[in-house]
C-alpha cells in the first residue's frame, strides 16, 4: 500500500503478512540510536530511530512487494552516502540491513536471502 508522508513523500507502508521481510539492525553501542531510513524503489519504508541491538531480536518490518526487480536503499544522517542494492522479490523475499557507524566512514551492509536468515 503506498501513501505520502507528512513532507509530501511516498511511502509504502509495512503489512503484517507481507511477501518481502526486512531486518535492520544497529551494530553501534557508541551511538544510539541511530536513525535508519530505508527506502524500496524510492519509497520510504523504514524511518526510525535504532538503539544498539544486544541480540535481543532483529527489528522486523514486512512489506507486500510487486514480482520483479527493485531497488532497496539504506540512509542514515551518519552515512549519507547509504548503501542501494538491486533485488529480484521472487528469489531474494528477504534483507538485511545492518549500520555500523563506528567504523570511519559509518556504513551499511545490507544482505539478500532466499530463505529466512538465521541470526546468531
């Protein structure tokens, strides 16, 4: 389902059974939170702040994604740089992300899977 935010941008909105799992994780315990914005094809999908995670869980969102290729892009005001990566929905239903900020410069590292990821 897409929609605008309050600015005036697109945004698809996160579903409860969705074909398309995303995780996102602050690998920081110098700076947290840290805000994590996550876009897929242009549109925003994850804006928040993400304290460090003590492999308590993963934050998981789901999303109802169309059948072929997309664009998922991971943004931070601490990498603005972010990092894209190219996906195709029906072999890769799951991502990644994961932000270290305090390596220099911060950057992202996002993963694609066609299966559920095991997190240890």
């Amino acid at each position: 389902m897409f929609q605008c935010s309050d600015l005036g941008e697109p945004i698809i909105s996160p579903v409860e059974h969705g074909n398309f799992v995303l995780y996102v994780e602050n690998e920081s315990w110098q700076i947290t939170p840290v805000d994590i914005q996550v876009y897929i094809d242009g549109r925003r999908a994850v804006a928040q702040a993400f304290p460090f995670n003590t492999w308590q869980g993963m934050n998981r969102f789901e999303f109802l994604v169309e059948e072929g290729k997309h664009t998922l892009r991971a943004t931070s005001s601490y990498a603005r740089d972010g990092q894209s990566v190219d996906f195709i929905r029906s072999s890769t239903p799951y991502a990644v992300v994961y932000f270290f900020p305090d390596s220099q410069p911060p950057f992202f590292q996002i993963f694609l899977y066609a299966s559920q990821p095991t997190f240890y």
